[in-house]
C-alpha cells in the first residue's frame, strides 16, 4: 500500500511542476481548461521512481567525493540528472514527456522533492502498527 501512494505522490509532485516550471512540459494542458492526462503522469512517475531507486544510488556512490567536496550540493546535479534521463526515457516509450535543459530539471528536482517531502510527511504514516 505505501509504495502504491508514494507512487501517487511522485505523480502529484510532477504534475504540480508542469504545471509551475514552463521548462517541463507533459501530461498536463494549461490552456483555458487544465487538462490532465494521467496515464502520462503516472507513467512518468513509474519510470521516475525506478530511475530513483535503480540509478542513483549508483550515481551518488560514484559522485560520493563530489558530494563531499561540494557539501551536498552536488546531489543537486544528481537530480536533476534522474530527471533529465527519465524525460529521455519517458520520450523513447511514446509518453508526451520534456524537459527542456539542464536548468529547468534543477529547478523541476528541486519542486519535486519539496512536494513529495510535504505529501509524504501528510499522507504516509511511517510507524508500525
């Protein structure tokens, strides 16, 4: 059940940065009506979340000296990385997807953590039951 509403969550969290960042565009119209199309969204979320959980660890075992050397912010790069190559993903299997440079992936990383830290700080209850 977490995994299906932090699934969500990444879903949400996209769709809000379309919608704030005109650099990503995809899944969302916002012409006169707001038009979503959620089988983009979520298909952009399921292949966001995997490129999260299989990449980046990797990229940040391998970038750990950076890391260090930067203080943290070079994890900033990392993201924006993941969200770079889950646009180029996203486009390769047909999902209307776009991120349009490096600029705007770091400013979309950077709102996609901070809502998917509010969402989940809301709506996943981590204690056992």
């Amino acid at each position: 059940m977490k995994l299906l509403i932090r699934w969500l969550i990444n879903a949400v969290a996209i769709a809000i940065t379309v919608v704030l960042l005109p650099g990503i565009n995809g899944g969302i119209s916002t012409g006169s009506t707001l038009d979503i199309d959620v089988k983009t969204l979520l298909g952009v979320a399921l292949i966001f979340g995997l490129v999260n959980a299989l990449v980046r660890p990797v990229l940040k075992l391998l970038s750990c000296p950076l890391v260090l050397l930067t203080l943290g912010l070079f994890i900033f790069v990392i993201n924006a990385a993941m969200l770079l190559l889950t646009s180029a993903i996203a486009q390769s299997l047909g999902l209307n997807f776009y991120v349009d440079g490096f600029v705007s992936a770091l400013l979309g990383s950077i709102i996609i953590s901070i809502v998917s830290i509010v969402l989940t700080a809301l709506f996943v209850d981590d204690e056992e039951k």
